[in-house]
C-alpha cells in the first residue's frame, strides 16, 4: 500500500484510514445491526471478542450502509501504534479523512504533540473542541485497540472517552479491551456493549449462510453443527468451505471438529501460536479436562498460577469461558480444546497419558466421578474404569443423567462388560430403563451368576444395581409381588459407604417411588399415596429433585385417582414448576404431572387446559410406559367424547385398552377404559358389538362401578330403564369399587333412568344427590357426558333452587344460565328477582353510591332505593354486604366480583 508523510514526518498508511472493503459475500445481520444504532444514544460501543467471531466484519457491513446522517473515521490499529505520537496522528488522519474537512477547520490544522508528558494536556482539550465543533456526529471506530499498551497513549484514548462531546460516537473494537476507564462507564450507563454471545451465529442464521452458499442441511445437521461451533461465526464458515463439492453435507458435519485441518489451522495460527510460550504450555496441559478449576489446572501444570492464568485467557479473550460455578470453573471452546488435545496427543503422547491419570486421580479424590471415569475410559484401563463406573452410575441414575448412563457403558468395549458382572448389573439397569426388557432379563441372570466373583465391595454394590433392574423391570410390567421382593431389599440396602456415592435415605426415595407407582398401576392407591410422600420427603431432603419430581408428579396422579382432583392440582403445578425450573419437562418423570393436570382439567370439563397438557404427556411419556401411556389415551378418549366426536374418542379408548393390555398385572385404569368403550360402541351405533363387550365383561365379579354404568347404558339403550336402575344400585351406594366420577355416573345415569318412566320427583331427588357427591371436588365431566337428557333434569335443579347452584349451572350451556340470571327460573325461596333487580345486585358488589348505580341504569335515586327493598326481602339480606353474599351464593354475582365489597364492608 502506498504511505504519505504527515507533516512531522511519521509516515501514514493510508488504508489503515480507510473503512475496509466489504467481502463478496457477508450474511446481513440485521439484529446485531440494530443493536448497533440503538448504543449511538451512549458515548462509547465496545465489540471485543475472540478472533473470528466476526467484529471487523459486521462494523464494516454496519458502516457501509448509506447514512448521510453521519460521518465514519476508522483507524485499523497494529503492532507500534500505540506510540501515543503515532496513535494520535492515526487518529486525526482518520478524522480528516473520514470528515472531509476543509482546511481551516481545528481538526485539520491540529497536530499531536511531540513531547506527549509536557503538552498533552494542551492538546486533547483542543481535540474535544474541535470535535465539537463538526457539522455532524462522526463514529470513530478503532479497530484491534487491544494492542494499545502504552500508558500515554491509554490516558488520552480515556480521556477522549470521558469528555467525547456528542458529535462523536467512539467505536472499541478487539480481542479485549485494555486499561480504559470501561467498568466506570459501565456503571454511569454511557457504553454499549456487543459480547461475543451477541455475535454467535444463531440457529437461523447459520441456516441462511448456508443457504446462501447453496448447501441443504437438514434441521439435525444444523442443530449438531451449531452445538460444535456454539455459533461461532469462523467455525461455521469453517464448516461450510470443507462442505463445498460434497455430495453429503451430513457426513461432514459427523466428523466436523478442532482436528479439521482447516479448522485447526486457524485456531494455531491465529488463536494458539499468538500466545506466549507459557501460555501455550499452560493450554495444551489443561486442555485433557472438560473443566477446569484452579486447582486442578495447578494438578496439571505443577504450578500455583492456575486461577489466574484462566482468569487471563478469559479477559483476552483466548477461547476460554468462565462458568460462574463455585469454585469458578472455566472451559475451552469445543474447537479449540480439540485441537489442543489433539496436538498433545500427537506431540508428547506419554505426557498426555500422564495427564490424564494424574487429572483422574485428582477429580475422583474429590468424587467427581463421572469426570474421572472419563480420563480412564480415555487410557483404556478397564479394571480401574469398572471400579469407577460401579461408584457413579447410581448417583446418575438417581439424577436422572440415563443418556449420561447409557453413553458411559457404550465407551465399554464388549469384551470387557461380560467379564464384569458389576458392569453387566448395571447395564441391565440400563436397558430397563431404555425399555429392552427383553435384553435386560439376561444380564440380571448373567450378574445373578457372576456375583460370588466380585470383591465384598463392588459385591454390595451390584447386588443393588440387580435389585434396582428388578424393580424397575417390574414397574413397568405391573408385577406388583416381583416389586415389592426387590424394593424389601433396597430399602435394607447399607449404601452408606463412601465408595457408593449415595446415602440410604436417598436409594430408599427412589425405591419408595418405584414401588409406589407399581401399587397405583395396581390400584393400590392409599398404599401408592403412603409410599410416595415418604420418598417424596426422603428425595427432598437429600436433595435429590429428580426422584422428588417423580413423587411429586405420582402422587398428583394417585390423588386424583382418590377422587381429589382439587388436592391433586397444586402438587401437580409444584411438578411442573419443578420439571420446568430443571429442564425435566419432557422427561418421562414430569409425563405423569402432565398427564394428572389434563385428567383434572377433563374432569372439570377445560378441555383446552385439557389439550395442552396430555399433549404435553404424550411427548414427555416414554414408549416403554404402557401403563401411563394408556392412561394418557384414556383421557384424550374423554376429551374427544366430551367434544362430541365419538369415534374419535373410541379409536383413543381402543389405544389405550392395547397399551394397558401390556402389563400383566391388573391396572389401575382397565375396568374404566373398557366401560367407555362400551359407552362410545353404542354411541356410533354399534349395539352388537357393545353388547358382546359387555358379557365378556360380567364374567369378572363382583361387578365394579365401571362395568355397572356399561351394563346400565346398555340397558337404558335397549329400553329397560327398571333394570338399569337395578343394576345401578351398587354403584350408587359405594359397595361396587370405583372411582367417584363412577359412583356420580350411577347416580346420574339413575336420574336419567327415572325420568325415561316419568318419575320425574324421584329423578330431581337422585340428581340433587350426584350434584352433592360432584360439587366438592368440581367434577362436570360424569354429568357432561350424557348429553341432552341430563341437561334437562340438571335445568330442574335450578327451579327447586337446592344444592349448589352455581355448581349446576356451570354444566348448563349460557342460555341456561341467562335464563336465570334474567330471574326466569327462580330466585330464593318463591319470589324471583326481575330482570332490573338483577341488573342492581350486581352492581351491589362494585364500589358505586346508590346515586352512581342510578346514573349507570338512567333510573332515579328514589327507583333503585325500591329496588333495593325488594332485594333484601326476596333474599332474605338485610344489608349491602349480605345481599351480595346471598347473590353469590345463588350464582348470580361471581366471587371475584363480590371481592370488592367484602374488602370494603
């Protein structure tokens, strides 16, 4: 490039002074655009990031849009020009150049000083001013301000910043920023910052760079591409140059890592071979761990500087990231350790080896075990890996972490798992929850076989992980004895032994949870409830969030199938809450919270609510869990019914009967499921088919509640309403087991029954009871799904004006209700409110003066003091407030309403 001499004589590059050339093709980014105009209202914007993250790129593309507004200077700093002499004369050349200024303008005739500690302090208040003084804000960027060292040339670039006047806007770009007066101005609120996490690609804009490159990756390959690039924006330039003439995109991505030649030659040439010798040893040394704290990277390097080498990578930006943990640990970018890696291995592979031993030996002492198994894994030495992995897999397993489980025996060569029996003990705990019961069965047996091998230790210790198999194993069969056999054993297991990892308290949680669940299936429920609150309280107070969640969302499963739906929905908020705070939503423990939330809302007929949570069930349950799987098919089958589509609702009952027929023990739900499919055969008209349903159903006795409202639709379906009040009787008066929604069907279905033979006042007395039993606990849905012939028995509920009445009128559709809140179906007693009185009650319960309602009705003061009388004798009030409590009380004010007065009263 060709130089000019500034008068002085320091020789000038001009292109130093120059916005750089745009490359031929540059991802427009928009928001980062955007979060550049919006720093223009502060003084100063500082950019600093890792080397390829894109700052110089995404300035140049920011300032080479037109913006007449504005004038830009630009100053591509090097090595040697932070000679404040030097600097300065850069940065005035850079302003005339960028300003266009005329002659005898201050900033053209201006010269930095040349003995900078006597004169300094002339010059930059002679700077300020000049700036001030130009016709239009000018954006000064200064690029790779990172090589600033010297201390005059940083006391004036923290001067300009402090006094910058508003014409300039000052641009900081670099690898990090130097001793600037940054933190202060952080605190007053006048700097802006872009971050190096503002600058990652996201998802959607790597898709556009490659789609703009003319490379089809599918939404897989992209998520895995942005995971090993964590957005930066060079490795995924990286990635698509080694893409370009390949016939499958996908392969690359596969093998894409910091060992990519391409890749690897810019983290050396550009990251590593810039840093000091020290520094270069430091990298490579630590680069064995995943994670570093200052003691470990002290393990590694023999040194006693470890915090604050890792300290300085971080603040010079050398691709290393703080975590903020305690004690604070640090990481490299996936790319760069890699590559670190890599070149230790291929340069001193005896050293790496050492490395790795002394880091596992250092993080088991501290049991971090997964970490150390590891390192281990990492020499090939088996006996010691199998040691460790038969001290951490519970702890996994406890936590949830069976990705974590599954992939740590995957890393296991075949060989060296059949000569281990611990190894094999755990990896049937690993298939059983993979649901491959078929592929577990051998390995309990084989490890059953191989135990009298082992050490007393590693003895006690898979002797647990075969009883947790089992256990497992029959949960999700519903073997209910085989259940109870190995959770006698857990819970007399001594897992107190350091080497286990796990104290007792906290196997016991789990068991208690696995057996709890294998008694509800069962319907066990009052044994299901007991077990589960006590591993609830044993998983919280040992810290263990993951078994608590899966008490939590049982229990909110069991609870509701005790007829408590109301109790049932603040434990299943805390589980949802609870999966949602981890990033357990979708994991199969939150599947049952979910699925108790949706069974709830079904009964209380929000069938959006309803919805939305069995979807979420659906995709959190895992496959190999038949048992809830059915149930979530069971009640999507009541949602679809309750909307009207019975076919619909009897292909999901058909479902869920195939998913329940599964387990092998009884379940819970069976008897429930095959009444409604009964139910939803006779509501698509096929009579034969339910009819043969039901006698393969009455060869079980006693007759549940269930199977007697099947027998008694089908009845009523055939025109004997006497025998289906007969057959009824059981499950009206509690002796035939069932559910509450059961026994509130009974009922109903009786009243229907006796209104078919026009026993209308024994009808109306046998639904005042259902209206009692159902009230309490909100249950619409037993009443909802008889259709017509209910609603008309329910509507004469509101004419004897008995029970709860806001509670029947909220299983009547609005016009019901208008009907009467216009007083047109009875009020108290005999004496029903008009139309206008309605209209004055409710507004009793707002904050309005007599006068202010008589305004609101266009009526006189004198009209609504009658009214009022009229009110209180007809409800029997004899005040403001107890006029609205009674109003309330008749449904014809809603609570929240009625809120206002009572605070005020």
């Amino acid at each position: 490039m060709s130089t000019s001499a500034w008068p002085g004589g320091v020789p000038l590059l001009q292109g130093k002074v120059v916005v750089p050339p745009l490359p031929g093709r540059l991802l427009r980014r928009a928001r980062l655009f955007a979060a550049l105009d919006a720093g223009a209202a502060r003084g100063v914007t500082l950019l600093v990031a890792p080397p390829g993250w894109g700052k110089s790129s995404l300035l140049c593309s920011w300032l080479h849009q037109p913006d007449d507004s504005r004038a830009v200077a630009w100053v591509s700093l090097g090595r040697g020009d932070d000679d404040p002499v030097r600097f300065w004369t850069y940065v005035l050349a850079a302003l005339r150049f960028g300003c266009a200024l005329p002659d005898d303008h201050p900033l053209a005739t201006l010269r930095p000083p040349q003995d900078v500690g006597r004169d300094m302090d002339v010059f930059l208040p002679l700077l300020v001013n000049a700036l001030g003084d130009l016709p239009k804000p000018v954006v000064l960027v200064l690029d790779d301000v990172h090589v600033l060292a010297d201390e005059g040339a940083l006391g004036g670039l923290s001067f300009l910043m402090l006094h910058a006047p508003r014409q300039l806007r000052l641009v900081l770009a670099g690898l990090y920023p130097p001793a600037l007066p940054i933190a202060r101005m952080r605190l007053a609120g006048e700097l802006a910052e872009v971050t190096p996490d503002d600058l990652a690609f996201t998802l959607e804009e790597t898709r556009e760079l490659f789609d703009d490159e003319d490379l089809a990756l599918t939404h897989g390959d992209l998520a895995v591409l942005q995971a090993k690039t964590e957005g930066w924006p060079a490795g995924v330039r990286l990635a698509s140059l080694s893409m370009r003439g390949t016939d499958d995109p996908s392969v690359v991505v596969a093998a894409f890592a910091g060992t990519d030649r391409t890749v690897s030659d810019y983290l050396i040439s550009e990251v590593f071979s810039r840093q000091s010798p020290d520094v270069q040893e430091f990298l490579l040394r630590t680069a064995v761990c995943e994670r570093l704290t200052a003691d470990l990277a002290n393990e590694l390097t023999d040194g006693e500087t470890g915090g604050e080498m890792l300290e300085l990578l971080v603040r010079t930006n050398v691709l290393t990231v703080a975590l903020g943990t305690r004690p604070a640990s640090y990481r490299y970018h996936p790319l760069f350790a890699e590559m670190l890696h890599n070149r230790l291995h291929q340069r001193e592979p005896r050293l790496a080896a050492e490395l790795h031993r002394s880091a596992a030996r250092w993080l088991e002492s501290r049991s971090l075990l997964v970490q150390a198994l590891d390192h281990l894994v990492e020499l090939e030495d088996w006996d010691e890996a199998g040691r460790v992995l038969g001290a951490c897999w519970l702890p996994l397993y406890l936590d949830g972490e069976l990705a974590a489980l599954r992939s740590e025996l995957e890393r296991f060569p075949s060989h060296v798992v059949t000569r281990d029996p611990e190894i094999i003990a755990i990896r049937a705990v690993s298939r059983v929850t993979d649901g491959d019961l078929d592929g577990a069965a051998p390995d309990i047996a084989s490890a059953q076989l191989g135990a009298e091998a082992l050490e007393p230790m590693r003895g006690s210790r898979q002797a647990i992980a075969i009883c947790v198999a089992q256990l497992e194993r029959a949960r999700l069969v519903g073997d209910l004895p085989a259940a109870r056999s190995a959770a006698e054993v857990l819970l007399a297991a001594d897992c107190e032994t350091p080497q286990a990892g796990v104290r007792r308290d906290e196997l016991q949680a789990v068991t208690l949870l696995h057996l709890g669940v294998t008694e509800y299936w069962s319907d066990e429920r009052e044994e299901a409830e007991q077990h589960l609150r006590r591993g609830l309280d044993l998983a919280r107070r040992s810290g263990r969030d993951y078994v608590a969640l899966g008490c939590l969302s049982q229990l909110a499963g069991v609870i509701t199938a005790q007829d408590r739906p109301v109790d049932a929905l603040p434990i299943a908020q805390e589980a949802v809450r609870l999966a949602e705070r981890r990033g357990w939503s979708q994991t199969g423990q939150a599947a049952e919270a979910w699925h108790a939330l949706g069974w709830v809302h079904t009964l209380w007929n929000h069938l959006e609510a309803a919805d939305q949570c069995l979807d979420r069930a659906e995709d959190a349950v895992r496959t190999s869990e038949s048992a809830i799987h059915g149930t979530i098919w069971m009640i999507q089958g009541l949602v679809r019914s309750l909307r009207g589509d019975a076919a619909a609702a009897l292909a999901a009952m058909e479902a869920a009967a195939g998913l329940v027929a599964r387990v092998t023990g009884p379940h819970v739900f069976e008897w429930y499921i095959h009444a409604e499919r009964v139910r939803l055969l006779l509501a698509v008209d096929r009579v034969d088919e339910a009819r043969a349903l039901v006698e393969v159903l009455q060869a079980h006795t006693p007759h549940p509640a269930h199977l007697l409202v099947a027998m008694a639709e089908l009845e009523l379906h055939e025109g004997r309403a006497q025998a289906a009040i007969d057959t009824l009787a059981a499950g009206r008066d509690g002796t035939a087991a069932g559910f509450l929604d059961q026994r509130v069907q009974a009922w109903a279905l009786t009243a229907i029954a006796l209104d078919r033979l026009d026993q209308h006042d024994a009808a109306d007395s046998v639904a005042a009871t259902a209206v009692r039993l159902a009230a309490p606990q909100r249950m619409r849905q037993p009443f909802l799904r008889f259709g017509a012939p209910m609603r008309g028995i329910l509507a004469r509920q509101l004419v004897v004006a008995k029970g709860d009445l806001r509670f029947v009128e909220s299983l009547l559709p609005p016009p019901v209700s208008e009907l009467r809140h216009a007083g047109q179906l009875g009020g108290h007693g005999n004496d029903q409110l008009t139309t206008r009185e309605v209209e004055v009650v409710r507004r009793l319960a707002s904050l309005l003066t007599v006068p202010e309602i008589a305004a609101e009705l266009f009526v006189s003061v004198n009209t609504v003091k009658a009214h009022l009388k009229s009110i209180y004798r007809k409800l029997g009030a004899t005040s403001r407030r107890q006029a609205v409590e009674r109003a309330t009380g008749i449904g014809l004010i809603d609570a929240s309403a009625r809120d206002g007065i009572t605070r005020i009263g």
